[in-house]
C-alpha cells in the first residue's frame, strides 16, 4: 500500500507549524496506524529528519495517550477505536490522508501530533478519587452495590482520557471526560460521603479551561470507548443539588 501523508509539522509551543507531505510505501494492510507512522520516522531518520513527534504507549487502547486528528476525525474513521487500534486496511492504496494534533485551546501543542493534556490532570486532582476510609480490600468487597449502579460505573470507568471528545466539541468542552470521572465514583457506594463536594471541585475546574456543552453529541461519537452522554445528565443534576445543598447549609450557619 502506497500512501501520501499531510502531517502537521510544529517545532514547539510558540512556533510557526505547517503541514508537510510525505509519501510511504509498501505499507502492509495488516500494519496498525502507529507503526506506519513509525516506519515513516526511520525513513525520515535515515534520511538525516526529524522524526515526527505523536503521543503513544500501551498501544491496547487502554491508557489513552495516542490520539491524532486522521482526515478531520478524532482517532480516524473507525468508531469505537483508538488511534493505536486503527489498521491500515480501513484505508486504500494511494490514499492522501491527513494528521494534526487535537485542535483545543486547552491543549497546547507541545510539538507536532503531540499536546499537552495536563488540564484533565487538573480535573481528577480536583476531586477523582475517594479519600474517604473505606477499608482495605476485602472490606470493600463486603458492601452491597446494586447491579445497575456498579454496570453504570463501570461503563463510565472505561474512559481512557484520551481528549477526542474535547478534539470533537465544536466548543472545545470536555463534559463527557468529567462526566465519566464522577460518574465511575458518584455512582457506587464508597463515593457517596464526598459526592457533592466531588462533583463542584471537578466542573468548576473544569469551567477553567473549558468551554460549555450544548448537547452536539459529537464526544459520544468520536469516543472510542463509547461512553454514553447520559453521563453529563447525571454529573449535570448532581452538581445542581449540591449547589443548592451547600446553599442551604450556609444558610444554617
């Protein structure tokens, strides 16, 4: 397979980027994207180039740091995968194809594919997690949580981070990567002492670097986890009634 690949080309946070053209060649079907990419940087490193910086790890679409813009779309065109889980045969021979990073003011290109997602960082600090005691592990396996609350959870915990739903938004928001944080802790037992406090510290961090959602859907498409926007409702009702329990207390006071 015979391919000509547009990348986006940028030394670093405040420089001038442009795309570039590359052709690469003889590029089996059953190659994933990210090992195309990595044949085109040996011959750009053979050739005396820099190589073409992305972001990648597990390779297994589990710890979410791939993730490019292919031909305008979050991870590329096969839905429900990350970029690292993409293969070559969804293209065809002498195809143009297209690379950028996240487009997201939130995001900074670092250099090239590469952003920095530091500000979902933010937002777990904010309120990700339980710290709460709620005892070691055979304790926790000892409180009853119904099947529907632990599934729920359990289809939010899938959620990877990888940022494709902020690349998505028209507004650059990143409800559904937030929504899904609470979700997977709001919704089980040993999440509910610190709920209401957990979900403001997270969506008002989130506020900071953010835009609003106004329900396009697209994160929910482009999620290769195929995380459900029910999750914004639910993080949506649970922040007003903390607001307005934290309202009423201070009024107590």
């Amino acid at each position: 397979m015979d391919l000509t690949l547009r990348v986006w080309r940028q030394a670093g946070p405040d420089a001038a980027g442009e795309f570039k053209t590359y052709q690469v060649k003889g590029i089996s079907e059953e190659a994933s994207f990210l090992e195309m990419l990595d044949i085109l940087n040996e011959q750009l490193t053979l050739a005396g180039d820099e190589p073409i910086v992305f972001d990648h790890d597990c390779r297994e679409g589990i710890c979410g740091t791939c993730g490019v813009m292919i031909n305008g779309a979050p991870h590329g065109p096969q839905l429900g995968t990350a970029t690292c889980q993409l293969h070559m045969r969804k293209f065809n021979n002498g195809d143009t194809i297209v690379l950028e990073p996240w487009r997201s003011a939130a995001f900074p290109i670092i250099r090239d594919l590469m952003v920095d997602r530091a500000p979902f960082d933010r937002i777990v600090e904010a309120g990700g997690y339980i710290s709460v005691n709620t005892g070691a592990a055979p304790d926790a396996n000892l409180i009853p949580v119904p099947r529907e609350a632990s599934e729920a959870a359990m289809d939010a915990a899938a959620c990877i981070g990888c940022a494709a739903c902020v690349a998505a938004c028209p507004n650059g928001a990143a409800q559904l990567f937030t929504a899904a944080k609470v979700a997977h802790l709001n919704l089980l037992p040993q999440g509910q002492p610190e709920r209401d406090q957990r979900v403001v510290a997270m969506v008002e961090t989130m506020e900071e670097y953010f835009g609003a959602c106004t329900n396009h859907g697209e994160c929910e498409s482009a999620c290769p986890k195929g995380i459900s926007i029910d999750n914004i409702a639910l993080m949506n009702r649970d922040y007003v009634r903390a607001k307005v329990a934290n309202r009423r207390y201070a009024g107590r006071k």
